[in-house]
C-alpha cells in the first residue's frame, strides 16, 4: 500500500513539473522577456536576452513612451470608447434577451436568428467608413462606438438570450400578476437573476473592445487614437529591431489595466467564462 | 392604469405572452444599421471606382474583382488565408485539449494554472504580436536557446517565406488557446463520474477512457471551439501587421491585410471588394456552425 501510494505521490509531482515547465514557456518567457527588456537601454534590449537589465533604464523608457504616445489621452479614450460601447451594447441586448427566450411569436424568431449573425460574420470596416464619412463622424469616438456596438451585440445578446431561456418563469410571472408593468418586471425581477450571465459577457466584450484595433485603425485619426491603436502608431514607426525597449514598454503600458483587472476579478472570470460556454 | 386595475385587479400570466416586440425594437435598429447595412453597402461598393484620387463614385461592373485576380494573386492569398484560418485552429485547439485534460480536476493548483494560462487571451492581439516578434527575431530567445546545441544558430524565422504563415498562426492559437481550454473543461465537467469510474473500474486504459468515453462529451466543445477558430481567423489581422506586416513578400498577406493596404494608398472600391471576398469566404465556412448552433439549441 505504502508504494502505491509514493507512486501516486510522485506521478503528482511529475506532472505539476511538467506543467510548470509549460506554463513557463508559454506564458513564462514570453512575459519576461517583454518586462526585463523595457527595463534596458536600447542597445542592450536590442540582444533581446532573458537576463537583467545591466542598466537600468526604466524611467526614462516608461516616460518616453507615455510621453510619446500621449498615454494618458489615449487611456482616456479607450475608457470612453469601452465603457461605452459595453454600456449601449448591453441596454440594446438584455432587454431584447428576455425578449427573444420569452416570445414565441414567429417575427421574433426571425429576429433573433438576424441579430445572431454577426456572432460567425463579422461586418464590413470599408462600408463603415464610408457611412461615417457620410453623416461627418469619421474620424471620431462615436463613429467607434457604432462600429464597436454593429460589431458586439450579436454575441452579447447570444450568451445572454442562452442564459435567459433557463430562468424560471414563476417569479416574474407572479410579479407580473401582481400588477408591475413589463419594465418594472425586467429591471427587478429578470435583471438580477440574470447577473451571472451578464458579468461573463461583460468581461469578453471588455475584453474584446478594449484590445480591438481593426475598428480603430479604419476609423479613427491618430490624434483619437486608442491605446491599441497608439502602440501600433509607434511602434511601426520606429525601427523595431532597435527599440525593443520602447516597443516592450509600451506593451506593458497597454496590457497593464486589463492584466489589474484580471487579477483582481481572476476567479469570476475563469468561472464565468467556464459557464458562459457551457450554457451559451 | 388605474381603471384597467379596478375592472381586472389580478392579470392572468398569460397576458405576459405578448408585447415582446417592443423589448427587441432598439436591438433590431442596431442590427439594422450598424451590421446589416455596412454589409449591404459594402456590395455596392464593390462594384464601384471610389477612390481617394477623384471625387464621384462610379459604378465599375467587375474591375476590382479583375484588379484582384490579375494583380493581387487573389487566389493565393485565398488559399493563405485557409492555411492560416485551419493552422491557427488545429494548433490552438490540440493545445487548449491537452491542457483541458491535464487541469480537468479541480484542485488548487490546477486553479492556478488555468488562470495562468488564461492570461494571453487578455493580451491584445496586436501586444501577442510584438511579444513574438521578440521571441522569434533573429537574435531572440528562441535561437538564443537553439544556440546552445548549435553555436550561432540566427535563422531569422518570420524571415521564411514558407515558415512565416505557420508561425504567425501559432501566435494566434497561443493566444485564444487559454479561453478555449476553459470551454474544454467545461465540455469536460458534463462527463458522467460514474461513468469514469465504470470506465476504470473495468480496466480501461487513460486512452481507452478518454477515447470512449470523454471525447463523445466533448463533441460539442470541439464542434464550437473549431468552428470558431477557424472562422475567427478568417478575419486575423493584428497579430500579422505587429509581426510580419503581410511579408516576407506576399507570404503572409492575408485578405484583411491586402484591405488595408489597399484602404491605404486610396483604392477605396477596391478595398471593399477584398472584403467582400473575406464575407463570401467567412459565409460559405459558416454554415456548418449555425446549423450546429441550431442543432445545439434545439437540444437544449
């Protein structure tokens, strides 16, 4: 029994070896040498070795790049453009989510199955602009936020219809009985047992609006940029191959707020996506 | 209100049947104009000379599409765009499997290690991108490591011509393989203990037990996760312009980028016709996953 039971001892230590090796090449590494090289100056970042910094150089790369790519402005705008969009796109879906898992009518059936399509088929980006340029918002935030909301709101309301199909009907029915109005029943007694769903897909569409550049490279000019679309700006435009330094910093400086996010929500979101998938 | 509420104090349940569409109204103008019509316009677009070079936009019969074939090689960015598209998912799904298998139990470390492995997916494609670019470039770690073995070694990878499309499709599947892990194990966590342990108890082999009896419940995992990868990566973009930028060449110039070089030097119409293509590829790919999807909810 005695060796059975080391044997299971150490095939759990061979395993948690092998999968900490993993995790550090895959994600290990690839990290490190993004953080240790925007540490360094140019010329020693420019050997892209894993070591530590010989000169530290740290201020002066984080401030040139913050400086540079006029950070601050850009972190406002991708605030703006997320928190918007996340917003809008979730006023227009879960209404329509209860909608579509309570209706049985046949026009509705039809419109889910539209307002879904957009989950495989991405839209046209060229049309887009062209449209914007039409009613004079190319070039700005909200011409974004409408592309960013065409673009997001199949998959919202997917997950969120999927969700709203296995609440129980018995309470809002009975509020309803009770005599609140259809709103009245939404906002109170569907929207809270609707919080699990919502969270998950508030976290994939944050997730996905704050990293997107397709849309802000289209359709916005560089003195709107966004923080995805500010790193692209500098770094095409210094050769990469000798200002690692700049280019890792900036990485670090875009990531960052969604990296602090996560670490602070980890284990909802790791969940949530878990039971998003499952009865999404 | 009130009147209606003295004649009938208590409405019937039933009464909550109609009405919905008032609910569904604002996402159906969203729908509408910012998905539908984009796409609607993008067909006329097609077919016309906009450009940035004269005012008017002309009706132009099939010149873009003659532009692409003749001077564009339209059919083998076609065919890179698949290599891409199935590369991406072959890779990023055997790699979100096997981790799903190896962190299936619930134990705090495996807690750990999927939320480790989850941290790319919030990388920004474009930040994915510049990450290997390092890991890959000439002097980076990788022929730092091969240089161990084999003093010297600077094959500059995203350097091929033939290797580059493969690698910067790797880059996306370590990217997304983190999210498409948790939906494995999800798949994973509707497999029947009892039956695991018949399984076992019979004898059955780690193989045995995960060939007939996991892989039957992750059918609908692997359906999804595939689909999407593949589809997804249709319209791959950022990871190829923070990497390669569509070279060495043409080697990894895939339909969205040939867009956005030709949005770039002004050649608007012809820019749209390329993603017209991208909607017709993505379309005809599509089919298989909603009719899964429907298939999927009908069982639900």
């Amino acid at each position: 029994m005695r060796t059975s039971r080391a044997g299971r001892r150490a095939r759990a230590i061979l395993r948690l070896s092998v999968l900490t090796i993993v995790a550090l090449l895959l994600v290990g590494v690839p990290l490190w040498l993004v953080v240790v090289n925007s540490l360094k100056t140019q010329p020693e970042a420019a050997q892209l070795s894993l070591g530590l910094p010989q000169t530290w150089n740290a201020v002066a790369n984080y401030s040139d790049v913050i400086e540079k790519s006029r950070y601050p402005f850009s972190f406002l705008n991708s605030l703006i453009v997320t928190g918007a969009s996340v917003a809008l796109l979730f006023v227009i879906a879960a209404p329509a989510a209860w909608a579509f898992a309570r209706s049985k009518s046949r026009g509705m059936r039809v419109l889910y199955a539209l307002a879904i399509i957009g989950v495989v088929l991405p839209p046209a980006v060229v049309p887009m602009v062209f449209l914007m340029r039409g009613i004079g918002l190319q070039g700005s935030l909200p011409a974004l936020i409408l592309f960013t909301i065409g673009m997001r709101v199949s998959l919202v309301v997917f997950l969120l219809t999927g969700f709203a199909r296995g609440l129980p009907r018995e309470l809002e029915e009975a509020a309803y009985v009770d005599g609140a109005s259809k709103l009245r029943t939404f906002w109170s007694v569907v929207l809270p047992m609707m919080k699990p769903v919502v969270w998950t897909a508030f976290i994939i569409s944050t997730v996905l609006i704050w990293n997107d550049f397709y849309g802000p490279l289209f359709l916005l000019t560089s003195q709107n940029a966004t923080l995805p679309l500010g790193l692209y700006s500098l770094s095409s435009g210094v050769a990469q191959a000798t200002a690692w330094n700049s280019v890792f910093a900036h990485v670090v400086l875009v990531s960052l707020p969604l990296v602090i996010l996560y670490a602070v929500v980890q284990r909802r979101v790791v969940e949530g996506v878990a039971e998003g998938a499952v009865k999404g | 209100m009130n009147a209606a509420r003295i004649i009938r104090p208590h409405r019937s349940a039933g009464s909550l049947a109609g009405g919905w569409w008032k609910f569904a109204l604002p996402i159906g103008i969203a729908v509408a104009l910012l998905y539908f019509l984009p796409l609607l316009i993008n067909v006329y677009l097609a077919f016309t000379d906009w450009s940035g070079f004269h005012s008017g936009i002309q009706f132009s019969g099939l010149d873009n599409f003659q532009t692409l074939a003749d001077q564009y090689a339209l059919l083998d960015q076609l065919r890179l765009t698949l290599v891409y598209a199935i590369t991406a998912s072959a890779v990023g799904n055997l790699l979100a499997l096997a981790l799903a298998l190896a962190l299936e139990s619930r134990s705090p470390s495996n807690q750990l290690f999927r939320a480790i492995f989850f941290v790319p997916v919030l990388l920004s494609p474009l930040a994915a991108g510049y990450v290997w670019a390092g890991i890959l470039d000439p002097a980076g770690p990788l022929n730092q490591a091969i240089s161990l073995l084999n003093p010297g070694f600077d094959f500059a990878w995203l350097g091929s011509s033939t290797l580059a499309i493969f690698l910067v499709a790797m880059v996306d599947a370590w990217k997304w393989s983190g999210f498409f892990t948790l939906i494995f194990i999800a798949g994973l966590s509707t497999v029947p203990t009892e039956l695991k342990e018949a399984a076992v108890a019979m004898g059955a082999s780690r193989w045995d037990v995960f060939r007939h009896v996991k892989l039957p419940f992750l059918a609908p995992a692997i359906t999804y996760n595939v689909t999407v990868t593949v589809i997804g990566a249709m319209s791959t973009f950022d990871i190829i312009l923070a990497t390669t930028r569509g070279g060495p060449g043409n080697a990894t110039r895939v339909l969205n980028v040939m867009t956005l070089d030709q949005f770039g030097i002004g050649y608007f119409g012809l820019a749209s016709a390329t993603q017209l293509v991208v909607t017709i590829l993505v379309t005809i790919s599509a089919i298989p996953l909603i009719w899964f999807l429907r298939r999927r909810e009908l069982e639900g």
